[in-house]
C-alpha cells in the first residue's frame, strides 16, 4: 500500500513539474526571446534600438499565428 502511494506521489510531483515548465516556456515573451538572441548573437547597434527591433518582428511573427522562433 506505501508503494503504491508513493508512486502516486511521484507521479503527481512529476506531472506538475512538466506543466510548469511547458506554461513558463508557453508564456516567455518578446522580451525574453530577444534578449537570448542578442546575447547568442551580437550584433552592432545600440542595445536598445535591437530590443525595438526585436520585439516589433517578434510581435509581427506571432500576429501573424506562427510558431514562436526559437534562438
């Protein structure tokens, strides 16, 4: 009987860590996106003005119901 439950245990503590990790990644944004590209892949220009840029093609991408790309 304690197997038993302690499997149902596991299971349930696992379950809930995929699903917390599949809504994290489902909801990481324009923000978080550009970032970790601009830092895989520098490139020349004010930080900032990247950002913008960034963000702006991010949105267009997702408006227009693609996938979110991956860095």
């Amino acid at each position: 009987m304690k197997k038993i439950a302690f499997a149902l245990v596991l299971v349930l503590a696992a379950t809930s860590l995929v699903v917390g990790l599949a809504s994290t990644d489902t909801n990481a944004g324009a923000r978080k996106i550009c970032k970790q590209g601009l830092q895989t892949h520098p490139m020349a220009g004010e930080h900032r003005d990247l950002m913008r840029q960034c963000k702006a093609e991010y949105k267009a991408h997702k408006k227009a119901g693609h996938a979110r790309p991956t860095t």
